[in-house]
C-alpha cells in the first residue's frame, strides 16, 4: 500500500530536488549542440556522430521502460543514488573517450542512468503532504525543464571556449555533488509489493486497455522526431552554413526556453477547454513552425537565422504544450498506475527522440537542410492528424476502450 510521509517539504529540500531533476536529465542534452566540434575532433562522419544523441536517447527509453517500474517497489532514494553514481561514471567515460567508439558506449549508459529524473519527481510527490504537493512536484518539473532547455546553452559555451572534454567532466562534477546531497533524503517507502515481473505486466495490460495512452504516445512521439530532429543537426547545420560555432548553435536553446516555459499556460488552457483541445492547437502551431523552415532560401542570412529562432519558440511552445495536455489525459485515466502510465507515454517520446537524431544527421547529410525541413514538417502533421481524428471527450467520460 502506498504510504505518504505528511510532514511539511523545506524549501531547501524542494530545491535540491528540482536542481537533481534538471542536472540529470541536462545529461541527455550536452551533446546536440557539440556535434560539429566532435566531427571535426574524432575525425568521424556526420551520420556517426549523430549516433551520439540517437544512443542516449535510445539508453533514456529502455531506463524508462525497464527500471522506472521498480520506483514502485524499491526505497526511491536508493535507487536515485545508485543511478546518480552510474550517471556519474558514464559522464566520466564519455570525457575520457579515446574514440567515437567508446563515446558512444558511454552515451548509451549515459541515457540509462539518467532516467533518475523519473525517481525524482515522484519522489517529491511521496515526500511532500496532500496540501503541498501540487506546488512541489510543480517546482521539481521546473527544474527538469530549465536542465532540458540550459543544457543546451552550456554545453555549447563550455565546448567552443574549453572543449567538449570539459563539458562532460563538469557535468559528471555536477551530478555527483547532487547524488551526495540527495543521499540525505528521507527513506521513501515502496508504494506496493508486486513483484519486478508482475510490474512489467501490468504495463502490458495498461497499453493494451487505455486507447487514449496509445493516441496520446504516438501523438507525442511523432511530435519527438521532428524535435530531436530539428536540435541534433542545428549545431552542425550552423558550423557549415553559417560557420558559426557551438557556443552560438547553445544559445537557441534560449529560443526553445522561450516557447517550452510559456508551457504552463496550456495546463490552464486544458483545465478550461480540456487537453484534447490543446493537443490539437500545441501539434498545429508545431507543424507550422516546422514548414516555416521552407522559407529560409528566400530570405538574406540575418533574416534566415532570426526566422530559425522564431521558429524554434514556435515548435517549441508546441511540444511542451501538447505533452503537458498529453499527460493530463493519462493521468486521469487510472490514478493508482500514474508512474506506469507515464513511463509508457515517456518511452515513446524517446523512442521517437532516438528516430529524430538518427534520421536528421542522415538527411542533413545526404539532401542537407531543406531535407531535415520536410521531416519536421512530416513528423508534425502526422502527429497533427492522430489528434484531429476521433471525438473530443470531458475526461470523465473516459473509459478504457478502443478508439
């Protein structure tokens, strides 16, 4: 049976766990905007490299699929620390690589261990009282966005001015500080005693029950493609385009920022409208901002890179809002299996995430920028079209059934 431990969360303990959320899933992120420095340093093709991010978020998929069940059955602050250690060492192969061999082995783990930020925010709903829960688990996915959206942003800074080594060794420095601090937490008892096997199970039967969890993963991996897509290729798009260097390609990561934190205004959205209704406007305004890549051979150089930035608040603001209008859909579809239910959704948003990276560095590389344009634009509107198809219904009225 679940237990709540109902004692009041310091404000300290609410920020040590958001920050833990942002530094471990930022590690999926270090590398986009590094690509172009990595091509050039390991002496590796463009489709290679590319494997990098594609890897990770291959490692952050079966991490969310095989291991974030047994959150439920196992003290959470064990297992955030043992993750957080493995994230750790994975960080530290990744500097240390002598090859783009080992560089990839690394990120694979890499994507694994990161997956703690799925203990951590569960974590924090366990550990906060019913009156405070909301506003906690709230700031925690605040921190988890900021680590999405400044990773980026760092990563290119630290990689132009002291090398993609450094960057990785920082972040290995960092994660470690936060897995030591995180140890202190207060045990979190299991929340049931079903065995690892029965877990998995149940997560058979959650996918095969819930029509909506099915529409609300495709909707949102389809989503994913073009976003990793469109971030995993920028870096090296920029460097051969516009030579400019990974410091620049980070700091559209404040362009996404832009549009992904404007994100809570869809919850309010949905509250009032219903998420349905915010799934179809997020997935319209990111296939739009998606197609307006079309125009970028009309238009002189500074206009073409200010037509990227407003491009990439527009998609952006898109993605977050349909995922935030997603998983309040699923979550009110079986309230006792929220984690499972969300690690499904979770994995085929990286499953799609994976698919993006690999096919933007292949497309970037054999029919360049115009091509990786039209796989955004496709991977938008498929996603568009599972939305716009079936009936808009209250989330009372939802029942397990076949669409």
């Amino acid at each position: 049976m679940t237990q709540t431990i109902e004692r009041p969360v310091a404000g300290s303990t609410v920020l040590m766990l958001a920050t833990g959320a942002g530094f471990s899933v930022a590690s999926l992120y270090y590398s986009q905007p590094m690509l172009g420095i990595l091509v050039n340093e390991l002496h590796a093709a463009v489709t290679t490299v590319g494997l990098v991010p594609t890897l990770t978020q291959i490692g952050y998929a079966l991490g969310i699929l095989l291991l974030a069940p047994l959150g439920d059955r196992h003290d959470r602050r064990q297992i955030i620390s043992l993750k957080g250690v493995i994230l750790t060492l994975a960080l530290l192969l990744s500097a240390f690589s002598g090859g783009i061999g080992m560089l990839l082995t690394a990120s694979l783990a890499v994507g694994i261990a990161a997956t703690m930020a799925q203990d951590i925010v569960p974590a924090s709903a366990m550990l906060a009282p019913a009156a405070q829960r909301g506003k906690t688990v709230g700031t925690v996915m605040t921190g988890l966005l900021l680590g999405i959206l400044l990773s980026r942003v760092l990563s290119g800074f630290v990689a132009e001015y002291f090398g993609w080594r450094t960057m990785f060794f920082t972040a290995a420095v960092m994660v470690a500080g936060i897995t030591l601090i995180l140890s202190r937490l207060p045990s979190i008892p299991p929340a049931t005693t079903m065995s690892y096997p029965a877990l998995l199970a149940s997560m058979r039967h959650l996918w095969r029950d819930y029509a909506p969890l099915r529409r609300a993963t495709l909707a949102q991996g389809l989503l994913s493609v073009g976003f990793s897509a469109f971030w995993s290729t920028l870096a090296v798009m920029l460097h051969d385009t516009y030579q400019l260097g990974s410091a620049t390609a980070g700091t559209f990561g404040l362009a996404g920022a832009a549009g992904a934190l404007a994100a809570p205004l869809a919850g309010s959205l949905a509250d009032r409208r219903g998420p349905e209704r915010v799934t179809r406007i997020g997935t319209t305004l990111a296939t739009v901002s998606f197609a307006l890549m079309f125009m970028l051979p009309l238009l002189p150089a500074p206009y073409q890179l200010a037509l990227i930035v407003v491009s990439a608040i527009g998609f952006d603001f898109g993605v977050q809002s349909t995922l935030v209008s997603h998983q309040s859909i699923i979550f009110s579809l079986e309230p006792a299996a929220r984690s499972r239910l969300n690690a499904l959704m979770f994995t085929g948003v990286f499953i799609g995430m994976a698919l993006g990276s690999a096919l933007g560095s292949a497309i970037l590389e054999h029919a360049g920028w115009q091509g990786v344009a039209i796989l955004l634009t496709v991977s938008g509107f498929a996603s568009m079209m599972v939305r716009m198809r079936g009936k808009i219904t209250p989330a009372a009225d939802r029942q397990p059934s076949a669409e």
